[in-house]
C-alpha cells in the first residue's frame, strides 16, 4: 500500500475541492474562544431532543450572533467554516465528518494529533485535518463509543463500536496507544457493487463470475480468502446476491456489514461481554444457534475462531450452500487456517479426521488480493477435491496472470483458465446450472485485459 506525500500547502490546497481545509492557527484559536461562548449561552443537551437539521440551524443562529458583536478579521468563507466545524463539533464527529461525507473514502485512520489519514481508491493519502488536541479526540470517541452502549477508559481502553451507517470503528486510547489516542473507521460501503461493477473494475473476468453465480445457486459450499481489506466481504454480499429469493438467509457476524436483498433474511450479530466482563454471545454461539433456525443458507461474515467447527459441521449436515470468508494469503493457507481454529476451539480430532471433515464441507475456494495499484482482484479459484492421506487435494480453475506493471503503475494481467474441468460441473449439470465446457478452456489471446 502506498501513501501519496505531498507539503502542508500541497494537501491544504489538494483538499479545498471537498471542503477539508484546515483552519489557520488564528482561526483556531477563534473557533476554541467562539465554541467556550457557546456552551454558555446554550444547552447542548436540549438539541439531542431536535432533529438533526433544526439543532444545526440553531447551533448556526446563535455563532452568528455571537461573531456580530466582534469585528473579525476573517472572510464570509472562513466564517461558515468555523460555524461549520462548530455544528460538527457540538452535533457530530468533528473534523471526520467531512471525511465520512466523501464517498471515495473507503478507510479513516487517525494516529493522535497528527494529520489524518484516508484510504481513497485502494491508496493512503494524507490530509490537511487533524484534531485539535488528545482531549478533543477522546472527547469524539466518547461520543461513538457511548452511543452503542459500550465504554472506553484506561480499565477498558480497546473498543469496537459501529456508527449510525454501519461503518465499522475501532479505538485505543493510553497506556496502549503510546503517542495519544487511535481511531480507524473502516467505512460501510453506501453504494451497493454488483458482479458487473466487479467485470468493469477489471476485479473479475465475465467467465468466472458466470461460474461463481452457477455455482451459488447450486448450493455449493464457498470460502472467500484474502488479506485485511481485499474485498472480501464485498465479494461476499455479490456472491449471496445469486441466492433465490426463495430460499431463508441466516448472518451470523462481529460486525453487520452484509446487504443482503433477498426478502427472507434473519440477521445475527455477536455481543461483547459487559463491563463485569459477562453477557458475552460469540460467533460460535450464534452458529449452533443459527441451525435452530430453520435455515436454507448460513453466511457467516468471517470465521476466526472456534465456530469454524461448527461451521463444518453445519455445511456437512445438509446445509449446503453456505458462504464465508476467512484471513489468508492462498487458498492452502486458508484450508490450514480452518485446521488451526478447530485445534482452538478445544476439540481433540485426529489430523487426517478433520481434514476429511474440511474437504468434504467446502467446495470451492475463491482467493483475493489488493495490489499495489490499490485494485482488489480475484487472482484464483480453486476447487477442493478431497483427501488422499492426509492431504487435502485442491485443482485451480481459474487464475490471474500477472504479466508486469505500467508506467502509471498499474498492474497488467489478464484472466485465464487452467484447462481443469472441476469435478463439480456434473453436480451443476444435475441441477440445471451447466456453465458449458468452454469455459474451462485455457484460450489465451481470449481473455480479456485488465
């Protein structure tokens, strides 16, 4: 991942386009001196009871009022940012609210003081915002932590929380957090990708998303691996996006980020332990619990500890058609890492037992990465083929050939097929899902260009 440098006056100027420039030393201080006035002159607790809109306006009526008994040096512009910055102050999130307002920002990270952080377009970027001081920080993950229940202090100084659009928050604060306060906020995807946005990005080739989408709705077991930030759990909900409507979902996640559209969708999320350290409901609670449920599909967001076993077991006992996803860097390393996490969990099954178990319940196993381009791909699919000794055979399908990098950086490859016709194509024949033979044949010179 790469980070785009750049001077104070190179990001100040960069940012101005999206409204994300930084206040002078002056106009901070005058914003500091405006914001004390107004906690004197209004009570803050009283616009929780107001809409968002009417508590704004009222924030804006009264520092404009306040700012017409001075003679200020400052312009109309910099006038509606400090108000601006007030309202988000006292009503939001601070200087992140306009970062959460731009769509292109996929990741906020913020270290302290210093300047924050984005990831826009797979790359990190440095901007021109940063918090006032530590005080003020925690001051706004209070705020996020407090609104979900939950509560972060030097007993408890790591936290998960969620904001109001589901996007993801992570805090740590002192004596963990050496240089101050940090916060990273994995944002909710408000726009929801298809498998056509995949084709167009150059993510996915036309061939493999024909087969993925066959090979859901034959109700095959599928395990999603990749790095932190690969896209997982957006190829995650286009893959549950093929389900028949007909069919009952059940999601079992640590965090709710799936958008799923069928009509019939029971949604499951873990529950951290209270501050007596008990209520705690995990994963692998939900799971067992989920087959109690009646369920024709069980997605689970990500397995990483001890309900990856009762996840091959669910899969193993008629409930085919699963889908989740798992940390990896290959497809192998993602079958050794269910191996491990059963070991985890406390059950003492023999080596090539639980091998069997893995690769009579997952199917095909679909690898993505993040380059460097900052584009997510799928750079492999492979189909688990079963157990000879103790090994868990595996037949890549398709791959992404990597030929070299442009001049812009760009990473250039193509997709291509191995010429190995998957064991499963007569379980999609049978069910009426046949993707033809064709695909499966390695024609280079084909495929299309990414």
């Amino acid at each position: 991942m790469s980070m785009t440098p750049g001077t104070e006056g190179e990001l100040r100027a960069g940012w101005a386009s999206r409204g994300a420039v930084r206040l002078s030393r002056e106009e901070q201080e005058y914003k500091q001196k405006l914001f004390r006035k107004l906690v004197k002159v209004m009570d803050l607790t009283l616009l929780s009871t107001l809409d968002e809109r009417e508590a704004r306006l009222q924030v804006q009526q009264v520092c404009e009022s306040l700012m017409s008994k001075e003679s200020l040096p400052f312009n109309a512009g910099v006038r509606q940012r400090i108000v601006t910055e007030l309202q988000d102050e006292v009503l939001g999130l601070g200087p992140l609210e306009t970062l959460l307002a731009d769509k292109s920002v996929s990741d906020i990270l913020v270290n302290g003081t210093t300047p924050i952080y984005v990831e826009r377009h797979g790359k990190l970027e440095q901007t021109a915002l940063r918090f006032d001081s530590d005080a003020h920080l925690m001051s706004i993950i209070d705020r996020i932590v407090s609104s979900v229940g939950r509560r972060i202090d030097e007993s408890s100084p790591m936290v998960d929380a969620r904001l109001k659009d589901g996007s993801r928050v992570n805090a740590v604060i002192p004596p963990l957090a050496i240089d101050g306060p940090m916060l990273s906020i994995r944002r909710f995807a408000v726009e929801r990708l298809g498998i056509d946005s995949l084709i167009e990005y150059g993510s996915v080739s036309p061939e493999i998303a024909r087969l993925l989408e066959k090979v859901v709705k034959a109700r095959l077991n599928v395990l999603v691996s990749g790095g932190t930030g690969a896209g997982k759990t957006t190829l995650l909900n286009i893959l549950s996006s093929f389900i028949p409507h007909d069919e009952r979902i059940v999601t079992i996640e640590d965090s709710a980020e799936l958008q799923l559209q069928q009509p019939h969708v029971g949604r499951l999320e873990t529950r951290p332990p209270n501050i007596e350290g008990k209520g705690e409901i995990s994963q692998r609670d939900l799971v067992r619990n989920s087959l109690r449920m009646r369920p024709d599909r069980i997605i689970v967001g990500e397995v990483r500890g001890g309900e990856a076993f009762d996840m091959l077991q669910a899969m193993n006992t008629g409930h085919d058609g699963s889908l989740t996803t798992i940390h990896a860097n290959t497809p192998r390393d993602a079958l050794t890492r269910i191996e491990n996490m059963v070991a985890m969990s406390g059950y003492q099954l023999p080596p090539q037992a639980l091998r069997s178990q893995i690769a009579s319940a997952i199917d095909v196993v679909v690898q993505v990465e993040r380059q460097e381009d900052g584009v997510r791909r799928l750079v492999s699919v492979q189909e688990v083929n079963g157990q000879e000794g103790e090994i868990i055979t595996m037949s890549e399908i398709f791959r992404f050939d990597r030929e070299g990098v442009d001049a812009d950086g760009k990473v250039l490859g193509r997709y291509v097929a191995t010429g190995v016709v998957p064991g499963f194509h007569d379980h999609l024949k049978r069910r009426g899902y046949d993707p033809g033979l064709e695909i499966f044949q390695n024609a280079r010179g084909v495929r299309s260009w990414i």
